[in-house]
C-alpha cells in the first residue's frame, strides 16, 4: 500500500491544501458505498443508491463532516495505508448519514419531550413558565407528598449530562428498516423511561430545555432544539409491503457489514453461553457481554421496534451461518 | 512498521510532542501526545476525535492542535519505543501540558480530577455507554503498547523470546521452523548458546519477524549484552564445531538491516 501518499496528504491538508486525488478516493469511497448497499435504501437521498445518490452523500458528507470541523485530517492522521483511509473514510460515511437522520429529528424530538411531560400521568407540573422549553416538570410524587417540595435542578449541565450517560443504553430515534423512505420514529415509551430515569437519579425537577440538552449530549445532535412548538403528531406506521422484504434484507446486510469481525463471531454463536463465546474468542465474560450491547443498539437503531428488531436480529444471524460450512 | 534509522527519527521524546505512531501489525496509525520519555521509551498519551464521548479522565485539546478537536485519554495511557514515531504533528502547549500532567498523575495516584480542568462529564454508573468506548479504544490502543511490552521484563534474549513466544502461544518447533533448522531453541532461551554460531541473520531476522518485534534500539540493546555476555565456554553452534563469527555489531547491523527490509 501507498503509504508515502497518505503521508503526503496527510502533510498537504494540514497545510490547508486539498490534493484532488485525496478528494477522488473519497468520492470513490461514497460511490462504493452506494453501490456494495451498505446502508439501508431508506437513507438514501431519494431512497435507492445509485451514483447519483452516491454524488449527493459524497458532497454532504464533505462539507458536514470532513473539511470544516477538519475531520479529514482526523482521518488521515489514523490511517497507515489507502487501504487504511478507505476502510475509516468508510465508516466516518456510514456515521455521518446516520448522524443527519438523527439531527432531522431534534425539533420533533423536542416536541415529544413537551408532549411527554405534560400528557404522561408520571409527570406533574412543578413550576410553570411562559414558554414549554423553560417549565418545569418533575415526577408525581406519592400519595400526601407535596408537588412544591420537589427542588428544581440547580446544578452544573455538566452534572446532569453524566446523570443522563448513567441511564445506559438508549435508542430513542429508530428507524423502520422495512421503510422505502426514511422513516424516523420516537420511541415513546423510551423516551418517557429515560425521562423518569432521569428525573428519579437527580431527584429534582427539570425543565424540557435541560432534558434536550441532555438528549443532544447522549445523541450527539448538536445544540439542541427548543422552539416553541406543539407536539406534532407522528406518522402512523405504514403496513408492511412486500417490497419490505427486500428493504429488511439490505437493512440486515447493512448491521453485518457494520459490525466488527468480533461481533460477527458473537452474533454467529447467538445460541451459545457467554463464557463459551469468550473461551471460543480468547476474550473476557465483560467483552462479550459489551459486544452483545453494541450489536443491540446497531439493530435497534435500523429497527422500527421490538418486532422488526428481532426479525432483523435473526436475518442478521442467518447471513453469518454460511461461514460454519466453510 | 518502525521507522528505519534513529538519525531520521522525529524527536517523540519531548514531552508535549504530538506524534503518529505505528504498531507491530497494520493497524493503522495512533494520534499521542508524550507525556514523559527516556532514552528508550515514552509514556504517551493517546488522542481521539470522539470528543462526545468524553468522560472526566479526557482532557479536552483546543482545535489548532490538531486541527480538529479531540480529547486526551488519560485513562488509556501507555508506553512505546521512540521508533515507533511516525511524524510529530504538533506539540500542546505549556498549558495543556500542564494540565495532561496534572491529570495524569491523578490518575495514576488514583486522586480526584483536579479542579478547573477541561474534561468531560463525570462517570456515575458502570452502564454509562462511554465505558463501551472506552473498551473500545483499549483495544485499538493496545497493539500500539505492545512493541515496549514485547521487551518489558527482559534482561536477556533468551528471557525476550521465551516471553515473547508465551504472549503469542507459539510452540517451540513453529518457531524454529520459521529459522529453518531445529534444535537451538532451548539453548537460545536459557542464553546458553551463542546466537551466531545458531542463527544466521537473515534466519534470526525471520525468527524476529515471527515474534512481531521490530528494529529497536532497546531490542538491539538487550541482543547485543546478551551477546557479549556469551561465555566461550557457552558459545557453541548446533553443529558444535562451527567457530564464533564475527563481533556483535557487525552481526547485529546484518540481522536488523534484515528485519527493517522485512517489515518494509
């Protein structure tokens, strides 16, 4: 491999140029992408890939991600090879697209937020204010407790940001696999959990502003969204097509060409104990358990919910067996 | 994987420095700031662009570092050979240092994060996902640490190897195989036969190559004391009648042009 060239651009970007066979390897790479499918149809630009797709992701993902908070660079400085850069170019694509269907969401997110605090009979008002985003809300407390003995968070957004991470694993933004378009979906239920959760370990009242703040650290959405919005009404759940079928497939081609080689080998022995995985992987228990969690939150980020992520899960599975036959 | 010769190697021994080092295997090149060095190791740092994933033991690094932003991984420091230093990018300055330093040494002592430090929000609970990262990034880091680990504990060659083909569960007759002739491995692990009447250079580098070492000074360093530490009455070759050849340096400059042209 070419190392001395990836040195060389290397050298050249941080010195603010942009070498235009640097920038026809990536375009290559967004182009490969749209062709090999590695993602889901549904995020797609006009929902199929094709080199047209491939051009427009190539030329977002670019100008988003790459040059101006200089994440090229970033890239560049782990890569040893071109064999090297394409691989991590790669996965900084797959994020990025990811990433934006995520950030579409925030207004919505925000929203739902307002919506879940003020319908949910797990939430009671604490302290009203002349806007949704500034009002506090904590949880209804037990029988012959008073609402105003709830204090009001008070301490640094740094602290709060950890009380949030402390809440584990979180898919509130999913996506329906079988969709032919992008089809992003609030999950209600975990979002109202991760609300309480994180009400219940502050043991404070909060406003919708702070909990986006949160959400926006845990999900990496930029800064958070906080108009002044009602909640708007989602779209109802499309049936399943048949066409969904193919969609569901390219969707479980996608999670495995997203996993590493590890989580391969953990998702292909699915059935069997943990500790006989880690003896089989020459790894620890707590490896394996943690490989399990990140191959269940890349499934139930592409999955609309626990039914299509199962179905997923066992597709996913079933493109790995093949290699028992090798 | 390492750099060829020392005189072109950039200084990574300046604490402060930012380099790109390289591992034993492809794996892609690790973004550390040196925190501490000698003549024949450094404690680095490691850097990541995965700013969000920030906990309290990663130090923020202003953007015109790097020229992008990225966190410090105070937590997941380690050791490397200075060889393994690719280019040095940049160097933090003072007050960043400062502050690695601060952190590190709580980290080491196992004291609080000190105050007024630019670091991420706090770890409260073992499912915090950041921890997941964390692994993560162990594990990218470790094959970077394991160069200095190859050579750690080792007063001889023989003690090298024998360690070293333990790490890698590699059986006596594998690893003789890769030489071509079987017969001196025992001997060379308990330093009592003379490496050059047992292995010629390019053999001996093929053995190196199988272990995942490269041409290091303080691999050099520890072959060439065991080597004039050989005693005449030890110094005999498989064959037993063949005479010693040649001194240390010279031997020790044919097995490492070797070794450096294999791993190129």
């Amino acid at each position: 491999m070419n190392d001395s060239a990836v040195a060389g651009w290397r050298q050249a970007v941080r010195r603010g140029e942009l070498p235009s066979d640097l920038v026809s390897l990536l375009r290559n790479v967004a182009l490969r992408m749209c062709r090999r499918r590695v993602l889901p149809p549904s995020f797609a630009p006009y929902g199929q890939w094709d080199d047209e797709a491939g051009e427009e992701i190539f030329a977002a993902w670019y100008a988003d991600r790459l040059v101006s908070p200089g994440q090229l660079l970033a890239l560049l400085d782990r890569s040893s090879s071109e064999a090297a850069l394409r691989a991590l170019a790669e996965r900084s694509l797959r994020q990025h697209l990811l990433n934006r269907a995520d950030r579409s969401q925030t207004r919505n997110l925000f929203g739902r937020v307002v919506a879940v605090l003020r319908e949910r009979p797990a939430f009671v008002l604490v302290h009203a204010a002349s806007r949704p985003a500034n009002t506090w809300y904590g949880l209804r407390p037990p029988a012959g407790r008073d609402d105003a003995d709830v204090p009001l968070w008070s301490g640094p957004e740094r602290l709060l940001v950890a009380h949030g991470w402390a809440l584990g694993d979180l898919a509130i933004i999913r996506y329906r696999a079988s969709a032919a378009k992008l089809s992003p979906v609030l999950d209600s239920g975990e979002l109202e959990r991760f609300i309480t959760g994180l009400m219940s370990r502050t043991n404070t009242a909060l406003t919708a502003a702070q909990i986006m703040t949160v959400l926006a650290a845990r999900l990496d959405l930029g800064a958070p969204q906080t108009h002044d919005l009602e909640a708007e009404p989602i779209p109802a759940s499309a049936s399943r097509a048949p066409e969904d079928a193919v969609a569901l497939a390219d969707t479980a081609r996608a999670i495995v060409d997203g996993l590493t080689s590890r989580q391969r080998e953990v998702l292909r022995r699915a059935d069997d104990t943990v500790a006989s995985i880690a003896k089989a992987l020459r790894c620890s228990v707590g490896t394996i358990v943690n490989e399990r969690r990140r191959i269940a939150v890349a499934v139930s980020r592409l999955s609309e919910d626990e039914d299509e992520r199962g179905v997923l899960l066992n597709m996913a599975a079933d493109l790995l067996y093949p290699l028992d036959d090798e | 994987m390492m750099s060829e010769a020392n005189d072109a190697l950039p200084d990574i021994r300046v604490p402060g420095a930012v380099g790109l080092i390289g591992g034993v295997v492809d794996g892609g090149l690790l973004a550390v700031v040196a925190i501490a060095a000698s003549d024949d190791a450094v404690s680095v740092v490691p850097l990541s662009p995965s700013v969000e994933q920030a906990t309290e033991w990663d130090l923020e690094v202003p953007l015109d570092v790097l020229g992008y932003r990225a966190i410090a991984e105070v937590w997941n420091y380690g050791t490397i050979l200075p060889e393994q230093c690719r280019e040095v990018v940049a160097t933090v300055t003072p007050g960043t240092l400062h502050a690695l330093d601060q952190l590190s040494r709580a980290a080491l002592t196992g004291g609080p994060v000190p105050a007024q430090l630019a670091v991420g929000p706090p770890v409260l609970d073992d499912c915090d996902p950041r921890l997941l990262f964390q692994d993560n990034e162990a594990d990218f880091a470790h094959p970077f640490w394991e160069p200095a680990l190859a050579l750690a504990g080792a007063a001889t060659f023989g003690e090298f190897i024998r360690h070293r083909r333990d790490d890698l569960h590699l059986g006596p007759s594998e690893l003789e195989a890769t030489a071509g002739s079987s017969g001196w491995l025992a001997d060379v692990e308990a330093d009592a036969l003379d490496l050059r009447q047992a292995l010629a250079p390019k053999a001996l580098a093929r053995v190196l190559r199988r272990l995942q070492v490269g041409a290091t000074s303080r691999l050099r360093a520890i072959t060439r004391t065991t080597l004039e530490g050989a005693s005449p009455q030890l110094a005999r070759g498989v064959s037993g009648d063949r005479p010693p050849t040649g001194d240390a340096d010279s031997y020790l400059d044919e097995v490492f042009d070797e070794l450096r042209k294999e791993w190129s």
